[in-house]
C-alpha cells in the first residue's frame, strides 16, 4: 500500500508527458479487460440463442404477418388521431370564464 501510495505522489510531480503515456497505458489495459468481458458475455448469449431450436410455421406467409402489422398499425393510428381529434374539439368548444372577486 505504501509503494501505491509512493508511486502515485511520484507520477503526481512528474512531466505531463509521462502522465499521458500512463494515461494513455492503463486506457488501454482497462479498455481490453472490458472489451474482452464483452466479447465473452456476447459469446454465451450466442451460445443461448443457437441452443433454442425454433419451430417454423409454413402455414402463415410473410405477407400474411406483414398485412396484419400494417392492419393494426393503422387502426391504432386511426384511435390516437380520433381521440387527438376529440380532444382538440373538447378545447375549441369550451368556454373561458373568468371570475372576479372582491378583495
């Protein structure tokens, strides 16, 4: 702990030079440990994902799904801009009223 401690104050009052290769050294070493770790993880969730076997459906078509997003789509689309619709006539008819009261 105390050669840490030692070490530290040294490269405290050394060159900025040396501070930036040190900077630029341990990036680097923390950089590969990470970028390894990530790797790995992706590596196992790879792993995971070719275990699972997947049951294909021949019975519905590609452009079976896709009709139907766009159907679903579009009707949610319809609801929101019905009740946008609603909404801004509910504001265009109400009235401001504005009361006054005696202090």
């Amino acid at each position: 702990m105390e050669n840490l401690r030692n070490f530290l104050k040294k490269l405290q009052n050394s060159d900025e030079a040396i501070k930036k290769r040190w900077l630029i050294g341990i990036t680097a070493i923390v950089m590969i440990f990470v970028i390894s770790g990530w790797l790995t993880y992706l590596n196992y969730s790879i792993e995971k994902i070719n275990d699972v076997e997947y049951k294909i459906d021949n019975s519905t078509s590609f452009w079976q799904v896709f009709k139907t997003g766009i159907i679903i789509v579009f009707q949610s689309a319809k609801e929101k801009t019905k009740n946008l619709i609603s909404e801004i006539m509910d504001k265009i008819k109400s009235k401001n009223t504005i009361i006054m009261e005696k202090p």
